[in-house]
C-alpha cells in the first residue's frame, strides 16, 4: 500500500498549491460523504457517527502505517478521513444526551467512539 499512496501522489510532494488544491477537494468530499451518510437515516444519530468514526480511525491507521510522504499524510488523512470522521459532532450529541440527563448514553455514546476509534486504528496499523 505504501508504494501505492507513494506513487499516486508523487507529483504533488513539494508542490504547495497541488497539495493545498488536492487537500480542500479531499476534504470537500469526505465531508459530503459525511453529509450524505448523515441524511440516510439508517441507524440512529450517534450510532451512525460512531460507525464512520469507526471506519475512518481504521484507514487511519493503515494510512499511517504504510509511511507515505507527508503529502498524502496531509490529503488523505487530514483532508479526507478527518473530514469525513466528526469528533465534534461526538460532543455535540453529547451535550444533546447531557442536556435531557441521560448521562448513561452521553458514557456510552464518548467511551464507544475513544475506546473504538483507537482500537480499530490500532488493528489499522497491525494490517498495514
């Protein structure tokens, strides 16, 4: 994986602008991945939020350890999977569940996307 990310964006290492131009057109569409993932409805709202932090943790860490340039590091890491995964949408439906006292959930709802986003970047970076 490592030679692939390497090659794929070779002509954007030292390249400020392709990188910048590169980075806001990842992170657009990890974001309206994000959104468009959001609106489905098919699971609940926190649950859903969890799964693609889940999921992003995970590419996370096979991204990390297939050691690609910082570049890719930058575009696909931060653009893509940090936009695409939403930490603060965490706290902010943990401030929904804190709000009608349902502190149980607000627990579950923390300790489920820390707990398991670490996990599952963990095994990403075992895979990788």
């Amino acid at each position: 994986m490592s030679v692939f990310l390497s090659n794929s964006f070779a002509f954007a290492e030292g390249n400020f602008f392709l990188s910048a131009i590169l980075f806001l057109f990842f992170a657009g569409s990890g974001a309206s991945i994000r959104w468009r993932l959001q609106n489905l409805s098919l699971w609940g709202d926190w649950i859903s939020t969890a799964l693609v932090n889940i999921f992003s943790s995970f590419f996370i860490g096979l991204l990390v350890a297939s050691n690609p340039a910082s570049e890719v590091v930058t575009i696909l890491g931060v653009g893509f999977l940090g936009s695409l995964s939403t930490f603060s949408t965490v706290v902010m439906q943990s401030a929904k569940t804190i709000e009608c006292r349902n502190h149980w959930l607000t627990g579950f709802i923390l300790g489920s996307n820390i707990v398991l986003g670490v996990l599952f970047a963990y095994i990403g970076l075992k895979f990788g």
